[in-house]
C-alpha cells in the first residue's frame, strides 16, 4: 500500500480524524482526562501506526511530525512535534519508546 501524503498538517490531521484518529496524545498529566491514555506513563501500550513530516517552506515554524497512534485498547490519535529547532526533546524520546510503525519494522 502506497502511503498518503498531504499538503499541509491540517490534511493530515482532518484525514486521521475521519480515520478515528481523534485522541490528543499530547495531554498528559492532569490535562490527560483519561489516565489510562497518558502515553508517558506506560509507552509499550502505544503504537506508532504511521508518521507524516511536513517542512515549512517560509516558515521553519511550521516543521513538524505528525505521529499517529493507537493504544492496546483501540484508541486511536496524533501525537505532534516539532523538528529541526522546534523539536521537543521530551516528546522526540517518548516516540523512541513506543512501538514502531509497522511498516518501519518490515524494512
């Protein structure tokens, strides 16, 4: 299957929405209603399902990743970062921690 791309970020993220993907996986803590999708506290439950990077062609602001994931429990949603400058640290080693999109993992 030929993956998609998008144009833009908000594509992408209107696409994975009609898709299901509608969980804020970057709520954590307090701001996370459901502690049980906090993707910080047990990482190995997530999976990253597929990953869309978009450069900013005026602005390096608007660089960034698009990780969608969904839990052991069906719950799918996007988890975003920035790149290059705009990375968050935090959120770059969380994603080493999850599990692999399943298509990384048959190269």
């Amino acid at each position: 299957m030929q993956p998609k791309t998008f144009d833009s970020e908000s594509a992408a993220l209107r696409d994975l929405a009609r898709r299901g993907y509608v969980h804020d996986y970057n709520l954590t803590g307090a701001q996370q209603p459901n502690p049980n999708l906090d993707i910080r506290v047990n990482p190995a439950r997530f999976h990253i399902r597929e990953v869309y990077r978009f450069e900013g062609d005026s602005n390096p602001a608007d660089e960034c990743v698009i990780y969608a994931i969904e839990s052991d429990s069906a719950v799918k949603g996007v988890l975003i970062n920035g790149y290059g400058s705009d990375d968050d640290a935090r959120v770059s080693e969380l994603v080493r921690l999850l599990a692999p999109p399943e298509t990384a993992a048959a190269q």
